[in-house]
C-alpha cells in the first residue's frame, strides 16, 4: 500500500493551495482518508477526514470554511483544497489511510501513510 501526497509548496498569506494524494496497492473503498500536519516544533495534528462509504467529511476547527476534502474513488485519489492561507498552516502535510469502519482524527487509528509535502505560508 502506498500514498503518494503532492502539491505543496510556497505560497502567501491569503492565497490558495490543493494538495493530492494517490493511494495504490489495494482497494480504498471502504477506507476512511485524512489529511494530517505537523508544523515546526508541533505534534501532528488532524487537519481533515473523508469516509469513502458515508460521503461524511469532518475537519479541525481551525480549517473550517477555509479546506474542503475531497476524493475520486474511481482514482483513488483524496485532495485537500486550502484557501486563505495563513502562516500558521505552515506544515508538513501527510495523507493517511484507515482500515477502521469508524471515524476518527485520531492518528493511531491511520494504518497507512504518505511521505508528506511541505507547505510554507509566508505573511
């Protein structure tokens, strides 16, 4: 199993990144997908979760209104849309992959993850 996240990169205050991730290796359909970060000196945080069977999306309070997730399932494909980036999303982005029938933005419950992709929000 492998996920392969990209589109990070540096951008400034206000503007507008999507990152990807492309998962490959087995069947993701009945998986719940994330997006995770850890900024500098930070533990790894959720930032957003997407249950392929419910359709259900959920995010941290502190991207609300701002990132929408997003997925192709016939791609296996998840995106993370962030707009209005502020300095304090500066991270490292990972997608993840559970296995679990149940939700949860608990990183122990993700079996699977990508390499990251970094994301700078200068002001």
């Amino acid at each position: 199993v492998q996920l392969q996240a990209s589109g990070g990169g540096s951008v400034q205050a206000g503007d507008s990144l999507r990152l990807s991730c492309a998962a490959s290796g087995r069947t993701f359909s009945n998986f719940g997908m994330a997006w995770f970060r850890q900024g500098p000196g930070k533990e790894r945080e959720f930032v957003a979760g997407i249950r392929w069977t419910s359709g259900n999306t959920y995010y941290a309070d502190s991207v609300k209104g701002r990132f929408t997730i997003s997925g192709d399932k016939a791609k296996s494909m998840v995106y993370l849309q962030m707009n209005s980036l502020k300095p304090e999303d500066t991270a490292v982005y990972y997608c993840a992959a559970s296995t679990r029938t149940y939700y949860s933005d608990s990183s122990t419950v993700y079996d699977y993850w990508g390499q990251g992709t970094l994301v700078t929000v200068s002001s």
